[in-house]
C-alpha cells in the first residue's frame, strides 16, 4: 500500500547540506499498523510527512497503492491528501473551537453538505468515546481527550491510511495506552492502515505488528516484531528492546559470577511460542545430571505470541556443556554465550 523506494531527504542549513534521510526504503502493506522507531534525529518525522508530500524526497520514489505520488499535479495531490489522515504529537487543533468545530473542518473544506457534516461527526464523537464534548471548547480538554478529537478530526474525510507522528509522546502512561488501544480499534473495525512513528519501543510493542529502526537517516532494520524483538542484529535496536525487556545481569550478580571459580558458561535464552513453555532446565538436570541457575527471567506476549527471556548460568566440563548446548539449539530455542568482564556489561560471543 505504500512502497518507499531507495528515498533520500536533504536540506540546506546555515552549516551546510543535511541528510535526514539516506537511500531508505521499506513497505508497509494493507491491514499493517507499521512502527517507526528512533531517537531523536533519526529522521523518523521527516519519513512520514514523505507518505503525504507534506515533505518532497530529494532522491527516490514514494508510491501509494500503486502510484508515484511525486508526479502528481497538485489537484491530484489534493485529492490523495483526502485519503490519508494525520495525527500529531501537540494535536495541531484550533484552541478558540469548539470540539464540533475542529472535527468539522476538513468536511467543511471538502464543501461537504451542512447535515452530512452534523451526521459525520457526531458518529465519529461515538467512535472515539466524546459524544458528551461534542460542544466543549478544545482548550478546556485534557491531552487524551484532545488527541482524541484529533484522531476524530483525521478520520473526517474515511481515509485508508491513518500517520501518527509521534502521538503518544505528550500523554501519560494510562492516556497513551487507551490511545493505541483506540489506535487497534481503527485498525480492525475500519481497515485503516496506520504508519506511526514513536521514539518509545513500548507503543511498537503494544500496537504494531511490524516496525523498522532508524538511527542517521537509515533503516537499520525492518521485520515483524518477535522477528526484531526476539532476535534484534544492531546495537541502537538491542538499546530500545532493553526498555521492554531489559535482559542483562546486574552488577552485583555479574561480580559474585565472576569470583566464583567453578566452571560454567551463561546462556542467553529467547522462547517464542510452542517453546516457551519446554522444560529445558529440568531435562538438563534429570538427563545430563547438571547444576544450572536462573539468572534472569523475563516474558511477555507479542502479538499474541508468548515470548520470554532467561539467562542461565550451566555449570559442568567445557564437553559436557557443549552437549547441553547442542541439546537446547536443538530444541528450536534461540541461545546466545554470554561473557562477563570486570567492566561488567554482557557480551555475547
């Protein structure tokens, strides 16, 4: 539904030409709430404002359902703009409005006939759960309840594709997560698809089913999202999974590791599915007749998949550990070797 393909974005500055975007590219198909996640700079903004030509790439094509949206004439281009809503992280409303007012502006623009106007807003005031502020003054709202108005705002025009740019950012825990639930709701009731942008990996844990990271302009790398979280490749996208799932061994612990003097190796263990729930450290003690302890253990459910994280500390003779290993890969769990210095962080081998 929408192809960016080999797109790069600069811009002149008093310092000089920046890139805040370098050969990128990615897919985001019909149905998807895709992710976009980075710190800031990365170029997260500047990426989606390509989807609507609201920013022109300086290199590259961006096609939606099919077409170049960069040959467009502007009456074209006003026409597809009519197809793709927009929400922002400061709501972008008008503040002297009534919330009736800022969802019926962009029918009014469109000359939309005064009843169908009243008819449309008052479903989408039921929609996203305002039917009840219907004639309140935006400014007297809290940032939920604004945001709300303006995801209603942005579904006026029954557009199919829905950008969020950074929309949670401003919200509280409680207000962000009643946020990307209505953000599902959308997804699944109306067919909307939605490219959000987010600086916080749990928004992309919660609502997306597949994310890319970027860090300086680039993809670093793209996937479902068990495919990223459960097996993450670059140092910025391992840097935001510890946000969700924080998997390294404290501090403390790592030094009494360290000064124990018996032989043992640590095992980084990513479960997903059918494995989470296999008996591994039991089978090791029951059939291998090996000590083994449980460092850290961590799961959640992504995508309705469960999946879990354990670091285990093996302790026995390098041959007979390397059978217990073998033993675990093949079992379809995902391990790592961990290694620990002084310094103390993990490292795998």
């Amino acid at each position: 539904m929408i192809e960016i393909q080999n797109v790069s974005k600069r811009f002149d500055s008093v310092s000089g030409e920046v890139h805040a975007l370098r050969q990128v590219s990615l897919s985001v198909e019909k149905g998807d709430i895709f992710g976009v996640v980075g710190f800031s700079g990365a170029g997260k903004s500047t990426l989606v404002r390509l989807v609507n030509l609201l920013e022109r790439p300086s290199e590259g094509r961006v096609l939606v359902d099919g077409t170049d949206i960069t040959t467009l004439s502007n009456q074209d281009l006003r026409k597809l703009r009519k197809n793709i809503g927009m929400i922002f992280q400061q709501f972008n409303l008008l503040q002297s409005k009534s919330v009736f007012q800022n969802i019926a502006a962009p029918l009014i623009l469109n000359k939309v006939p005064k009843k169908e106007i009243e008819r449309r807003v008052k479903e989408l005031l039921q929609f996203v759960e305002l039917e009840d502020k219907i004639h309140t003054n935006v400014s007297r709202l809290s940032g939920g309840q604004k945001q709300r108005v303006g995801i209603a705002r942005a579904l006026a025009t029954n557009p199919s594709i829905l950008l969020c740019d950074e929309a949670t950012s401003a919200l509280d825990p409680k207000t962000t997560d009643s946020i990307l639930e209505l953000l599902k709701k959308i997804n699944r009731e109306l067919n909307v698809t939605i490219l959000l942008i987010t600086h916080e990996m749990n928004v992309i844990c919660n609502v997306c089913n597949k994310v890319a990271v970027m860090d300086g302009g680039r993809v670093l790398e793209q996937g479902t999202v068990l495919e990223v979280f459960g097996n993450p490749q670059h140092k910025i996208t391992k840097s935001f999974v510890k946000t969700v799932i924080n998997d390294s061994i404290p501090k403390s612990l790592a030094l009494e590791i360290l000064n124990d003097q018996r032989e043992n190796r640590i095992f980084r263990l990513r479960f997903q599915g059918n494995t989470a729930g296999k008996p591994l450290l039991y089978r090791i003690s029951a059939e291998y007749h090996m000590e083994n302890s449980i460092l850290f253990a961590t799961v959640c459910e992504l995508q309705g998949i469960v999946f879990s994280v354990m670091i285990v500390q093996v302790f026995g003779s390098r041959e007979k550990v390397d059978e217990v290993q073998k033993f675990i890969e093949d079992s379809g769990v995902y391990v790592e070797v961990l290694t620990l210095n002084r310094g103390q962080e993990d490292h795998n081998d």
